[in-house]
C-alpha cells in the first residue's frame, strides 16, 4: 500500500485504467469469441446443448441484445463499483455480442470510477479490512469462513429445492425437456 502512496495521482490513474480496461477488454472478448466458436463450428440436434445454441442464434436474443444496449449498458460502468459482479457483467456483454465501440465507451466510464477509487482510497480501505480481520485472531477468520460455507451451502440447497419443485410443477426447462419434445 505504500508504494502507491509515492505514485503521481496522474499515474496511478492512468496505470490502474488501463489495468481495468484490460481486463475488461480480455473477458469480454473470451466470452464472445467463445459465443462466435461455438455458434459457428456446433450444431447439436438435440437436448440442451441444442436448446443453447438455438438461443444464441435466435432473432429473440438480438432483439435482447438490442434492448441491453439502449436501456442496460449502464450495467457495465456500474459492475466496476461492485465487488464480485465485474465478470459476470463483462461476460455477459461477450455473449450478448453487445458492440464493441458500445462496450467500450461504457466501460471506459466504468474502469475510470474503479481506478480513481482504488487510487486514492481502495487499497487502503483492503488494507484496513484486512488487518481488522488479522486483528480479530484465528477464531475471527475459522468463524467466518464456516459462516460462508454454511452460507453457499444453504443457497446451494435452496437452489437445488427450487429447481425439484419447478420440475414437479410441470415446468419445463431445457434441462428437463426430453430430445424428442416439441418446443
């Protein structure tokens, strides 16, 4: 944390941007690439695979692509505020296949709020977190990590319940519907 503080704002700025853009660039461009790939070299007949790839081909999809663009790219500057949305948000723009140009004017606005925060308060509020953790002794972090285990365990188990009682009420999913089903 210190060796930032002996950087020029003007640097760190510009070094933690381009740290952001980067990043950003390199997710959104797998998870279209991966999108291009698999629509351009698969073509599954049946089950889910198939069910995918017809909805990544579909007009409805563009259509949604569409709507993403006019009323929710403000989604991608705003994930760069967030701590563990950055990804998804990102990656959901590669497969929306969301413009380029679009993409990155948004999450130029976007890598610029992160860097400023990080350059001048972010590290040190981690750091300050990070020591009031260490501060807590080991029973503060064994404490917490059973607490998020128990936390992803009940939303695993939560999720697995729902998806039962959606199968059983006759609710039908791509997961579920047999190949040979009429859409």
């Amino acid at each position: 944390m210190d060796a930032w503080q002996s950087f020029p704002l003007g640097l760190a700025l510009a070094f933690l941007w381009g740290v952001a853009m980067l990043r950003g660039q390199v997710t959104y461009w797998i998870a279209r690439s991966v999108t291009e790939q698999t629509l351009r070299h698969t073509r599954p007949t049946s089950g889910w695979r198939a069910a995918v790839h017809r909805w990544l081909a579909s007009d409805a999809l563009d259509r949604g692509r569409g709507a993403v663009e006019r009323c929710g790219i403000g989604a991608v500057p705003l994930c760069y505020l967030t701590v563990g949305l950055q990804t998804v948000v990102l990656a959901s723009a590669g497969v929306l296949r969301m413009r380029w140009w679009r993409f990155t004017l948004a999450q130029s606005v976007g890598a610029l709020a992160w860097a400023a925060i990080y350059a001048t308060v972010g590290f040190a509020v981690w750091a300050l977190a990070f020591e009031a953790l260490l501060a807590g002794g080991p029973w503060l972090v064994a404490g917490l990590a059973v607490a998020l285990t128990v936390v992803v365990a009940l939303g695993h188990r939560w999720y697995a319940v729902r998806r039962r009682e959606s199968d059983a009420d006759g609710v039908t999913t791509a997961r579920s519907r047999p190949a040979s089903a009429p859409r």
